[in-house]
C-alpha cells in the first residue's frame, strides 16, 4: 500500500525542516570568513559561533523531548521548527557578536527534537514496510542541504551579505512549519507518554558510550570542516565559485557515504563498520591537512571528509538496537552526540590555530580526535561484549531478510 498523497507532502515538509537545518548548520562554517571579517573576529573566535550552535543542540535535546513527550506531534514539529526559523531570522538581522552567538545557542535548542521526532512521526506514519523509507525522506533533506542548500547560503554571503546565509534557512523554516501544520496528520497526544522513561536512556550505558563515540570520533571531521573554507581563502587565491564547489563536493561526499555505510553495517554489523569509518576519517582528515594550499587538492580532500560523515548510519542504528523505550530520546541525543563534536573539534582547531600552528593544524587535531573516537568505540565494544549484545554482519542481514 503506497502512502496517501497528503502523507507525501507531510513527510515532504518535514524534509524541509531537515534541509533548513542542515544548511544553517553547515552554512554558519562555510560563512566563518566573512562574518569574522565583518565584525572584526579572529577565527578562533569566529568559530565560538559555531560551537555555540553546537551547545545548543547539546542542551535542547533532552529538554525538548522530556518536554514534548506528551504534546501532539504534528503541533510540537510545527513549534520547534517555527522556533528555528526566528531564532535563525534574528541572527540575521540583530547586530553585535555576542547577540550572534546567543541566536546561534538558541537557535540549536529545537535542532536535536526535531529530527529526531521527525524521523519518528515519519516512520509511524507509512506502513510498517515502509517505516525506513520514511525515516530517509526526513534525513535526505539534511543530505540535499550539504549539495545546494549550504552552497546556495555561502553564494548569498558572497554576493549579498553573510547575514543573507541566515535568513534562507530561517525563511524556509518557517515554511515548513506552516506546511507542517497544514498537511501532517491530526495525532492526538499519547497518553501513556512517560517522560520519564525517556530519560531513562541517559542512564543506560550502552546508549551513553555509543554517543560518547560520535561526540568524540565525529569532532575530527568538524574540527577540519570548520576552517576549510577560511583555510582555502587564507592559502590559496581560489576562482570565485571555489567555495561553494568545496561545500558542494562534502555534501556529495556525505549522500555517497551514507549509502555505502549503510551497507557497510549490514555486512559487518555496527562495531566494525564504525571502526572501519573512523579508521577513513582519520586518513582523510589527514589528507586535508596535507592538500592546504592547493584549492584543487582541498576541493578533493572535502569530497573524501563526506564520505566519513556516514559513520552516523552504524551509531544511530546501535542507539536502536539499546534504547528500548526511549526511541525519541535517543534519536534526539544521537543529533546531541554529533553536535558535542560539533563543538568539541572546532574548539580545539581554533585552539591550534590560536597558538600559531598554521592551517594544517586543523587535520593534525582532527586524525588526534579520531583515534579518540577510536578508543571510545573499544569501550563501547569492551561493554557490549561483557553484557552479550555485540552484533554482527550476518546477523543484521537476517534480521533485514525478516523484516
């Protein structure tokens, strides 16, 4: 049975939330230089901006999902979205860079609940065959914001004003939330909601040491990420549309890896398809380092970073598997995790670059960060296997041919 017309344009809408938020996300990287220029930052401090969006995310979403647990989920979407969407407009429009920084936090605090939600809503809303594909609809719009949508908002920033990079992504917030309210299904609340056990998941190890693996392992790839365009600008004299080939060339780095790490989690299961992405992520962060001062070289090297970012397919699969009844909160906290790195990698890069370590500090910190990551995912491994709940390739593949 295929979903009804108005479920397509509701799980549609929902994308779009997802692809203004992964291009406010990412766009606030590729837009460093000129909103540092502007208002007379450095690039350390420039790059508290992103680290601040980062905290957010960290903050908001356990408080948004303890808080949401109970509200109706078309109308709560509709919410956080909305609140998105102003908080990204004032970033726009308010002057000063500690009011930046403030709309930059408080415009993460909707980010986590709100894809995570959405891939819920999504996935319960079309037949129980079609749950996953639902749960990719929301996310292809995180994919298709990293190929146009971050692009697009860094051309606007060239062209037009960084602040034009922020106001896109808050007007088409806003739009999904209008359309959000409009098309999505009319679900009551749940009752039987218990937030507590919601937060339960933040008591359970195994869902614990999972996001400390992707709030380490994934703050090498926003450690590099972060300052590749300033480092593009900074080292080499790139055509104009160098920039957005370069933000373009991760978000297809990132559609192709999330593809292949998804295959990659089928045949050799969680644990050792995290390990062989982060193994990459290494040598890719590696390899950024190394092409500074070639825009041709960095443009490449940003293509093989996307191709790491799929490590998020085994780690939030494995938030899955240990969860239990504390889906949302951990669909949220997953999104946490990632933005923890998100703050953790850009701090310690700004941190190098400060001490006067040049740009290719950038990759040095972020290979460090990685085997971090690494030793994370021993511990992650060390706790699965003492409590029997190690999986493995071949069990994944029966699990998929049932299913």
């Amino acid at each position: 049975m295929s979903p009804q017309p108005n479920l397509r344009l509701a799980i549609l809408a929902l994308a779009l939330g997802s692809f203004a938020i992964g291009t406010s996300e990412f766009a606030a990287m590729g837009l460093l230089p000129w909103y540092a220029s502007d208002l007379g930052l450095n690039e350390p401090q420039a790059g508290h901006v992103i680290s601040a969006y980062a905290l957010g995310v960290v903050v908001g979403a356990p408080v948004t999902s303890i808080l949401g647990a109970k509200l109706p989920r078309r109308r709560y979407l509709a919410a956080l979205i909305a609140v998105y969407g102003v908080m990204n407009l004032l970033a726009a429009v308010l002057p000063g860079y500690g009011t930046l920084v403030s709309m930059r936090f408080l415009a993460g605090l909707p980010h986590g609940g709100f894809l995570g939600v959405a891939m819920l809503f999504a996935a319960d809303a079309l037949p129980r065959d079609q749950r996953a594909k639902g749960v990719t609809q929301v996310l292809l719009g995180l994919t298709i914001a990293n190929i146009a949508g971050v692009p697009l908002a860094s051309a606007l920033g060239q062209g037009l004003g960084w602040r034009w990079g922020f106001a896109l992504p808050g007007v088409l917030a806003l739009i999904s939330a209008v359309l959000i309210l409009r098309l999505a299904p009319r679900v009551g609340s749940n009752p039987n909601a218990r937030p507590l056990v919601e937060l339960r998941a933040l008591g359970n190890p195994a869902v614990m040491l999972t996001l400390l693996v992707g709030a380490i392992g994934f703050g090498g790839l926003f450690a590099v990420y972060s300052y590749l365009s300033a480092a593009m600008l900074a080292t080499t004299t790139p055509p104009a549309w160098a920039v957005a080939a370069l933000l373009s060339a991760f978000g297809v780095g990132g559609t192709l890896g999330s593809i292949q790490a998804a295959r990659l989690s089928i045949r050799l299961g969680n644990f050792r398809a995290a390990l062989v992405l982060m193994l990459f992520m290494a040598l890719t962060q590696a390899l950024a380092s190394a092409a500074v001062g070639s825009w041709v070289l960095m443009i490449g090297s940003s293509f093989l970073l996307g191709l790491g970012s799929g490590m998020v397919v085994p780690l939030q699969t494995r938030l899955m598997d240990v969860a239990g009844e504390a889906q949302s909160m951990a669909a949220a906290m997953n999104h946490a995790a990632f933005n923890a790195a998100n703050a953790l990698g850009p701090w310690l890069a700004g941190m190098a670059l400060g001490a006067g370590w040049g740009w290719r500090s950038s990759g040095i910190v972020g290979v460090g960060l990685s085997f971090a990551g690494i030793a994370a995912l021993a511990l992650a491994w060390w706790q699965a296997a003492r409590n029997g709940q190690l999986d493995s390739g071949h069990a994944m593949q029966n699990r998929s041919a049932r299913s």
